[in-house]
C-alpha cells in the first residue's frame, strides 16, 4: 500500500493597500526575505484593491483605514461579507482612538496596527498567518 503525501503550502500572498508610498515602501522591506512570504501586491486605493482581491485572492492584507474613496473600515466590512475568501486582515491606521479600534475589531478586523509604533508587530502576525494556514488546510 502506498502512503500518500500531502503538501500544504504556507507561503502567503499579501496584499498591501495603503495611499502612503512610504508605508508600502515600509512594509514592503520588513517582508523581504521572509520565508512565509510568496508574493506581495500593491494598491494604492479602495479600488484598485477590489480589483487585487478578485484576482489575487490574497491570504493577508494589510489595509489602511484613510483611503481616498471608499474608506478601509467599508472596505473590511466588504471582504468580510464575500463567502468565497477569508484572508487575514491587519488595520493600518494613525488614527488608534479606543472606539475606533472596537468598531474595526468588530467589523472583522484581526489585528489592528498604530503606524507610528507597532510595525515591530508584522513579522509575529506573518508567522501565526502561516500557521493558521497550514492549520486550516490540514485533513482530519
């Protein structure tokens, strides 16, 4: 009888969504080199982001919440309402007032970054990401 081997791949597609060329700059370098890292896109807006979710159909995105258009909290809600994806969503904002973060946590949100001091958290949040992907995908 042969063993049948299944492989699970962690490498994640992430996609960064965020007006400021600096933090995608930011983020972008903190990501090189990780080895849980597949592939990375960019968008620079709510729109251009919808186009990459549909297409991509990444398992991380980074998302700020000040978008011109539509903003990242619409944003959340929307990807938090398609069945066909579930992908980790990291808030990115400079706006960290308590409310605000409750109503992103509650709209769907799995994390929630202060851009002036938390990006130290993005390696750990790549790390439980893959894990939680390998962990989805294993048979029972």
């Amino acid at each position: 009888m042969m063993a049948l081997s299944i492989m699970v791949d962690s490498a994640l597609k992430i996609l960064l969504v965020d007006d400021s060329e600096f933090i995608l700059q930011r983020i972008q370098h903190l990501l090189e080199g990780m080895k849980q890292v597949k592939e990375v896109r960019t968008a620079t807006s709510a729109e251009e982001a919808d186009e990459w979710i549909d297409s991509f159909n990444p398992s991380l995105i980074f998302l700020d919440i000040n978008l011109p258009g539509k903003n990242g909290l619409q944003m959340l809600k929307e990807i938090r309402s398609k069945t066909t994806i579930d992908p980790t969503i990291v808030i990115l904002t400079n706006n960290t007032l308590s409310g605000y973060r409750t109503e992103c946590m509650q709209a769907g949100a799995d994390y929630f970054l202060d851009k002036a001091k938390d990006f130290s958290s993005i390696p750990d949040i790549i790390q439980q990401t893959s894990e939680k992907l390998v962990s989805n995908s294993r048979f029972n």
